[in-house]
C-alpha cells in the first residue's frame, strides 16, 4: 500500500510539472494560472505549438489556457486546432456591434474571470503573448510582484504617458506607467482592473482623430495598441504600481548583458545568424501545424555560432536566437507525432535537435530568487547598482537617424537599465515632429535660442535638457550615462567596472580643451587646478546629477557670454573660433567649481579615424568626424537635412569590403574595421527600423536592393567636400571635438535630392504610359485615314461603274 501512495505522488508531481495541474490543481504556498489570446488561424496555431511546447519544457508551475476567439461560426466549424493547448473558446470582439470594431483580449480575460472555475481556484495570473517562448517557470512572487504590485516588462516607447492622450482618458493626474508583453498579477487586481481595461480599450478605439503617431505612437495608424493603452489607463485609475523590469524578456535580434540569463523570448522582431534569418511575418497564412513533417528553416547548428562569432555575449545572443526556432521546430515535430504523421527520415537536423549541444541551449533553467535579482536588471539587490541612459536630441532627421542608430546598438550591447532620449522641441516643432516613437523619450523645451540673450547655440540643450529631465522625473536609479546621440555602443558601460563613486564620475580624456591651462579656467572656476580634460562619456552618481546638473549650465552660459576668450583658438582651443566648445567647458568648469575628481579611461570610447590602443575593446565609437577608409568615407554633417529615417529601404553608402583592406598593417586594419563597424551598424538599425514601420506591406513592393548608385540620388549625400581645414597639424588633437550639429556652412546648405527614386519611376511609367497612348492614337487615326480613302475609292468606283451601264 506504501509503494502504491508513493507512486501515486509521483505520478502526481509529474503530472504537475508537465502542466496537470489544471487536473490536480495547486493549493500551497501560492496558486498560478498562465493564460495567452489567440485566434482561429494557423498564424497563431504555430505560435500556440512553441508556446506550449517550451511551457512543458520549462516546468511552468500551475496551467495553461488559451483564450481562442473565433469571427463567425463558419470559421469556427472549419478549425483544426482546438487540441492544441487547454482552451476557452471566448466570443470574438474583432467586430463590435457597438463601435464597428474592437479589441478582443481584455474581453477575452473578463470571459475567463466569469465563466472558468479555474479563475475561482487561482491567486496569481499570468498573462502573456503568444508569440513567445518560455525558458524558466515564472514565479511572480520570486520576481518581486506583489498584491497591488504586478510585475510588467517595460516598454518604452508608449508615448501615451507623454502627452495629452491620458488627459482625455483619466480625471485626475494618475500615474502613467509603460509596459506590456509579460504581467504577472494578483487575481484580485485582475478582477478589479479587467472591465476598466476593457472601457478604456473602447474609449480609446472610438477616438479616431487620436490614432495617429504624434498621440499614440501608433505608426501604422489603426489603433492597434489601443489595448495596451486601455490597459494602462486602467491601472492608473485603480491605482496600480507596477514592478517595471524591461530584462525578463529577451526580443530577438538583441544582445544580452553578460550573466543574463531571460525568463521570456519574444521573437516579435526578425531574427538572424549569418545568413539565415527568420521573421513570424512571413508565416502569416503557414499551415506548418498540419504538414507533416514540415519545419521552419533551419538555423546553424552550435558549432557554427563559435567559429561565426567570438564575442561571448554576441555569441549568446546568436545562440539565443536559434534557441527560439529550435524550440518552434522541436513543437512543431512532437505535434506532427501526435497526429499520426509517419515517422518522419532520419535528417542531421532532427538528430541534432536532441543532441547535448541542443540541450545546453534549451534544457530548462530554474533559477533562484537571487540569481533572478541580480540578473533580472539588478531589482531589490546591493551586489550592483542600477543604471540609467540618457542622450540629447532635436526635433529634426539629423537628430533621428542618429538616435536609430544609438538605441538600436544599446540593446545590442546589452547595457544594463532604461534609455531616455531628452528631446529638445520649440512648440512649432513638436507640431510637425514624427518621430515620437524612435526612442523612450522625455520631452524639453528648446533653448538653442537663449530666451533672454537671444544667442543662437543649440549646444546648450544639452546641460538644460539634464536639468530638466532630473527635475521633471522620478528617476529609480543609481548611476546616470549621460552620452551623445552621435555614438555607437559596441558594449555595456558600467560604473562598477570603471569604479565610479559619488563625487568621482567616470569620463573619457579630451586633451584639445586647452581653456583648462590658460586665463579661461581663472575666469569661470574658483578651483581652476581641478579642472580636468574630459568628456564624451559620462558616469555620474544620481546625488552628484542634482547637484552639477544647473551649475553646469550656468557655466555654459558664462562662457558662452564671455566673447573675448572663447571664440578665439589660443583661448578655447576651438578651431571654428565659433565658441562652440562653451558646453563643454561648462561641463569642466562645474566640475572643477565642485571639486569632483573623474576617473578618466581611454578604454570607454575611441573618436572614428584615429588609431586605436592595442587589445582595448572600446564601448562606445563616435563618429563626430569624417573618417575614410581608402576611398571611401564618411561625414554625419553631410547628412542634415535629409530626412533618412523616413525613407523607406535607404541607408548609408556601403563601406567597403573588410576582404580588400590592408590586412598587413594592424594599426590602420583596426582602425578601419572599426568604422566598418560603425557603418553597418547603422545600416542595419536603419533596416530594422523599416522593417517596423511595415515598409514591405505599406508598398507592397518588395525591399529594393539598396545601393548607393547614380539613379537612387536619396541614398548618397550630395557631392560636396568637407571644408573643415587641415592645415593645423596635431590632427588627433582637433579632430575630437567635431561633434557639434552643424559642422560648417556648407552642410547648411545641404537639401534633400529633388527627385527620388519613387517619384522618378512615377514619372518614367507615366511617360511610358503616354508614348504607348500616343501610338496607339496615331495608329488608330492612321486606320480610320486608310479606311476613309479606301471607302472613297470604292464610292468613285461605283459611281463610274453606273455612269457606264446607265452610257
């Protein structure tokens, strides 16, 4: 009888691990139910097939249901898949008999809360979307969620929090926050929030003059996240707090931070490796579920990925990548089984999805409450402290192209903590901007035209953006990386590894600010020996931020009011006697009047064009200068005033091939494979970019093989030198402080390309159009010409023919 109970529990503590818990049911300490929307389609049965898939692999405590909407009764007659996951069907809300349209999850939660008895046996319900891939059971408790508490991943850019929409959405100034993807909430929270999220949802919806990207950051303009703003709206009208985390989720195509190690993956983005790329898009109307023995593309297999890349944390990222569409391919294979397919040929494919390679990538991993603290963006931990990045912009595609490129790097990177663009705007502006939705972005009125001075210097956005950002927001963190939009992140900048400490910021040295040796620092500071050369990058305590940040920009304006030194190059060092430096010396001149003590590191950030040091990985490049390779070059004041990021499949003219570089020098390879680097870099944020603007299906063209070629004018800067002189010698001196908005005159005189390449196959099919009009016109007159005289010539014959009979 003992052996019996004994099997019996273990039975049991399978059937509970493997997802039979919705049989046995969870009573101690907590209760969870893992719930995902799905509709009748097979787009969403082969994202249901992965999903459930990896839920039994990780071991996801409690059960999972899908919450299936079908539109009509036709659809749902014809549908194949209600074996695939544990269901409840809910009415569709895709079409509302009240609106015309609608939104069908937060519907679809209040269904489950009224009709399942699950919801009545149940303390924590957690929420996800059905396009992600579960690594680790999920245990809101252990993640820091708590009752009035839940646990979101952050998702920064819903501008909704920004601007007039929540106005129009709550009475009073509730809090705002921004997340979605992941929740992890109490039950009672959920029934308190559920018929609010649903209100809002439709009030929203019904709004169409608010769809638009200035509003909701909605680019495709359709309304299509209304649901995660009604949500929002919601939470801040019952008064939910969220523990907003944005490392749970890797998304595909990013680099994770080193020791990360992601609860979720959300291959919402293409993923890629070398070569093979997979994108969910392209298997909207894939019957993959119900074709026998059929799979996804496969990706490389391990081996590869260590010759491809020797990167540690690019590596994983790679690795990470093929984990999702393995883990899609291993469902979609165990599917096929369960539904009789023939036992499929042997392949190498199928062989090494159970190899021990496989399983070192995929095997589930449970992790501690600790381990999840520190590696889950370091919540409620003291072994690091938390970080926050921030850069300053414009309203303007200059600035735009630029921020694509920084923020697309930045997760790349797999920096740790959030990224806020400070987005500097004159009203008039801030009207006509359209690209809210490029970055997580805090907004601030511009002064690159002083209010009281009038002086036109648009550097000084950057000192007052600061200091309206650390006086404007609630900032949760301890350390603040203050960066220029015009770099490239290669890795994670942290304070802990360059040992920053309150009053001791982290800089990277900036020789050419020569004003420290000279009349100009025993004008502007008290302590004019502590004045150190640095710039670029910064690492400052939040507590020192307060502090330096109004000083800072009270010594910008000093120096930028002090004419006699600052414009000259004795007494600035600045090459353009414009006095474009007087931020800069704003920025040490604090400094040094507070006495702070940088540490100062050649190893954060190199200057394109300039040698790099032997063995150093740098983590930041900036590309404030031209800089060649051979023939070819590249100049960002080249690009001001063309609208890039706009564009649809533009990018910059392709850098050369690192095959045909000099590989017998090391000094000028490194240097040059750097600002390949750069480059591409862009180019592929800018690719990523359209991607999600829908470029492909709001042109229904395919992507064009983008070139930089005489007949695509929008994808080369026009054909100007640089008229940045070079006759002052100590090149690595001057060079690296170009980094101002408007280098010379001549980019100011820079405008777009009066014909693209859109417009200019317009105009060739309409001219095409109108020859093959006109001949086929002229042939038709020149018919009825010979048919006229040949009728003639028929008449006269006739006519001649009875004028002789009747002779």
């Amino acid at each position: 009888m003992k052996k019996i109970l004994v099997l019996m529990a273990a039975m049991a503590a399978l059937l509970v691990g493997r997802g039979g818990a919705q049989k046995l049911g969870l009573t101690a300490p907590f209760r969870i139910h893992t719930l995902f929307t799905a509709e009748c389609g097979y787009y969403f049965d082969w994202q249901t097939v992965g999903l459930m898939h990896s839920y039994r692999n990780a071991r996801q405590r409690g059960p999972m249901t899908r919450l299936l909407s079908c539109t009509d009764e036709e659809e749902k007659k014809s549908y194949r898949g209600m074996d695939l996951a544990p269901t409840l069907e809910v009415s569709s809300m895709t079409i509302d008999s009240k609106n015309g349209d609608g939104s069908y999850k937060p519907a679809a939660i209040i269904h489950w809360l009224k009709h399942s008895k699950d919801a009545d046996n149940v303390d924590w319900v957690v929420i996800l979307d059905p396009d992600m891939i579960i690594r680790a059971p999920i245990i809101p408790w252990e993640l820091g969620a708590e009752k009035g508490r839940p646990l979101v991943a952050y998702h920064g850019y819903l501008i909704e929090c920004n601007n007039v929409l929540p106005k129009l959405n709550m009475k009073h100034s509730e809090p705002c926050d921004k997340f979605g993807g992941l929740l992890a909430i109490h039950i009672d929270d959920l029934r308190a929030l559920a018929p609010i999220w649903l209100s809002k949802t439709e009030e929203i919806w019904q709004n169409r003059s608010r769809w638009g990207t200035n509003y909701t950051n909605d680019i495709y303009q359709t309304r299509w996240i209304s649901e995660v703003y009604g949500y929002s709206f919601a939470a801040a009208k019952v008064g939910l707090r969220h523990k907003i985390n944005d490392n749970v989720v890797f998304h595909s195509g990013y680099i994770p931070q080193e020791g990360f190690e992601p609860i979720l993956m959300h291959y919402g983005l293409p993923l890629s490796v070398g070569n093979w790329s997979f994108s969910k898009l392209e298997h909207k109307e894939d019957d993959v579920v119900y074709d026998c023995h059929r799979l996804f593309p496969q990706p490389p297999y391990p081996g590869e990925v260590k010759e491809m890349e020797a990167e540690p944390n690019k590596g994983r990222a790679l690795l990470l990548n093929m984990e999702c569409v393995n883990t899609l391919n291993e469902g979609l294979s165990l599917q096929h089984a369960a539904y009789g397919c023939p036992k499929p040929k042997w392949s190498e494919y199928l062989s090494i999805l159970r190899s021990k390679a496989i399983e070192e990538i995929t095997q589930p991993r449970t992790l501690s409450r600790r381990t999840m603290e520190v590696n889950v963006q370091n919540q409620d931990t003291n072994s690091y402290p938390k970080i926050h990045t921030i850069f300053s912009a414009e309203c303007s595609p200059y600035f735009d192209w630029q921020t694509v490129g920084l923020v697309h790097s930045f997760y790349k990177s797999g920096q740790p903590g959030s990224i806020t663009r400070l987005l500097s705007c004159t009203e008039e502006d801030l009207k006509r901007y359209n690209g809210h939705d490029l970055a997580p972005t805090h907004y601030v009125p511009s002064m690159s035209r002083h209010p009281i001075t009038g002086d036109w210097y648009p550097e000084i956005n950057k000192p007052a953006a600061v200091v309206h950002w650390i006086n404007h927001v609630k900032i949760d963190a301890e350390y603040v990386i203050i960066l220029d939009a015009d770099m490239i992140m290669k890795g994670p900048i942290t304070p802990w590894e360059f040992n920053a400490a309150p009053r001791r910021p982290v800089s990277t040295p900036y020789d050419f600010l020569i004003g420290c040796d000279n009349e100009l620092v025993k004008i502007h500071t008290r302590n004019p020996d502590a004045c150190e050369k640095v710039g670029g990058v910064i690492i400052m305590h939040i507590r020192d931020v307060k502090r330096f940040a109004l000083l800072w920009l009270h010594k910008t304006e000093q120096v930028r009011a002090d004419m006699a030194l600052r414009t000259t190059r004795n007494g600035a060092g600045d090459i353009y006697e414009a006095g474009r430096l007087s931020e800069m010396y704003g920025y040490v001149f604090a400094a040094a009047e507070l006495n702070f003590k940088h540490v100062t590191s050649k190893d954060i950030l190199i200057h394109l064009g300039h040698v790099p040091a032997p063995d150093v990985k740098y983590r930041v490049l900036h590309y404030a200068l031209q800089f060649r390779v051979g023939n070819w070059s590249f100049d960002k004041a080249k690009w001001t005033h063309l609208d890039v990021v706009k564009s649809c499949w533009a990018k910059f003219p392709d850098p050369p091939d690192p095959s045909t570089l000099d590989w017998s020098k090391q000094d000028s390879l490194q240097r040059d494979l750097l600002s390949l680097e750069c480059v591409n870099s862009l180019n592929e944020a800018l690719h990523i970019h359209y991607e999600r603007k829908k470029c492909l299906e709001a042109n229904s063209l395919s992507p064009p093989v983008v070139e930089a070629t005489p007949d695509r004018p929008f994808l080369t800067p026009p054909n100007r030198e640089t008229t940045t002189s070079r006759k002052f010698g100590k090149l690595d001196e001057v060079d690296a402080f170009r980094d101002d908005l408007e280098v010379n005159n001549e980019s100011q005189e820079l405008s777009p390309p009066e014909v693209t390449t859109q417009r200019f196959s317009s105009m060739r099919v309409w001219m095409i159009s109108l020859w093959a009009f006109s001949i086929f016109v002229f042939v038709i007159a020149m018919s009825m010409i010979i048919n006229s005289q040949r009728r003639q010539k028929k008449r006269s014959k006739s006519l001649k023919n009875k004028s002789r009979t009747s002779n």
